[in-house]
C-alpha cells in the first residue's frame, strides 16, 4: 500500500498580461515584421495551423494561446493570467518580414508582433505549487516469489 506525502515542486510559469500598458522588451523589440495583418477569424472556421516561412508567418483560425504554445512549447495549464479569450478566440494573422528571418529569431519576431498588437506581455518565474507523491511499499501484501515448478500467468 501506498503512501501519500505532500511535496512542493518547482515549476515554470509564464504570467501573461494581454491589454497591458508594457511594451515589449529590449531584445525582442530588435526583430519585427514590416507589415502585419490581423482579424478575427469568421466563426465556425477550422484551425488551419501556423506557418513561418523564411519571410512570412502565417497562421489560420489560431489562438494566442496555440501560438504561445506553438512557440514556446507551454502547456497552456501553466499559464498564469490573461483574457479568457487568448484561449476562445481565433485570429488570421498573416506577417511579412523585409528579410528571411533566421530560425532562431523567429520567436522573438512573433513574440514581437503579439506584443505590438495585443500589448501581449509575459513574465517567467519558477513557484512552488503542491503536489502528491504515491510510494510503493518495499515488500507488496500478498504477492511471493513463483515456487519452483510453478509458472506466472495473468488473470
């Protein structure tokens, strides 16, 4: 039989704050796309997925919440703050860079586009947050060792 014990783990959150005054950071701020175009997507619509080609992002009937996890590979649960809507609504975004943007710049670019257009801001910190932990006893009741002779079966 098991025990329970209460443990407090680490975990990374991330605190969005969509409508916020905060602009976005120095380093993100360094790459952008030229020219944006964003709507809500007509309802009943299908996710299309996100696309970023070498100059281009183009998502379809997306989330915020599908892009963020998209980009950072969140598990939405550990997401602290923000609208309802970040999750509900769905937009077609479609961006154009004057450049190829490099694979390893790309985030910062969306991440810059969603901070200019949804005043979109996130903060990372580590909180403790309550978790149980079910141990195995040693020696489990009931169960011995298969006898010589004897065969395991399932049943």
């Amino acid at each position: 039989m098991g025990t329970n014990v209460m443990l407090m783990i680490p975990r990374l959150l991330a605190i969005i704050a969509l409508g916020a005054l905060a602009g976005p950071s120095a380093a993100i701020a360094q790459v952008h796309f030229e020219v944006a175009s964003i709507h809500p997507s007509r309802p009943g619509v299908r996710p299309g997925g996100t696309v970023f080609r070498a100059d281009r992002f183009d998502a379809e009937a997306s989330t915020i919440g599908d892009i963020l996890d998209m980009l950072n590979g969140w598990q939405l649960y550990r997401v602290v703050g923000g609208p309802a809507w970040m999750t509900t609504d769905r937009f077609e975004i479609h961006a154009k860079a004057s450049a190829p943007v490099p694979p390893e710049e790309r985030r910062d670019a969306i991440m810059a586009l969603l901070a200019e257009r949804f005043n979109l801001s996130v903060h990372r910190e580590n909180r403790d947050i309550p978790a149980r932990v079910l141990l195995a006893p040693k020696k489990p009741a009931g169960l011995k060792p298969a006898g010589a002779g004897e065969t395991y079966s399932v049943r």
